[in-house]
C-alpha cells in the first residue's frame, strides 16, 4: 500500500451461512471467521494500521440458538486471546 490507513473495519457477515453450504456446518463457518479475523489482524500489524474495528456480533444474532450463541461467545474469548499473544 503507498498510504496505510490509520483504522481499518470489518464486518463479519456470512460465517454462518459459509460453513452450513461449504461443510454443511454452521460452526465449522464461524469458526474458520474466526480464523480469518487473526489473519486480518495480522496483516493489519505488518503494514502498520493503527486501528482495527472487528463487528463480529448483532442483535439479530440474540435470537440463535443458546448453544450458537455460547459457542460464538467462546469463540470470541479464545480468539481475543490469541490476539493479544500477537498484538
């Protein structure tokens, strides 16, 4: 890039949808979003950005499952975990 940006934002949309058509697990989905988040903030260290904005979690998605919805906030733990080991 000839400029970084200071702040970079994503939105997490479609994890769910990806893991039920590729693997046919909705799970296996968020998880591999979860994934793709570290490799973000990796490459966000590596050239310098700032600031990185992840929004990972609507208030639609309060009407999943309770077993969704504790397996994404488990998720969310373990990956924000790991991102502080890198950051």
């Amino acid at each position: 890039l000839a400029t970084v940006p200071r702040h970079v934002a994503v939105i997490m949309d479609g994890n769910r949808r990806y893991g039920q058509r590729s693997v046919g697990d909705k799970l296996k989905g968020h998880a591999e979003g979860g994934r793709r988040l570290h490799d973000c903030v990796r490459w966000c260290l590596d050239t310098g950005v700032q600031h990185l904005s992840a929004f990972a979690f609507s208030t639609e998605n309060w009407k999943r499952t309770p077993m969704e919805i504790n397996y994404l906030m488990r998720l969310f733990t373990t990956k924000l975990e790991e991102i502080k080991e890198i950051a």
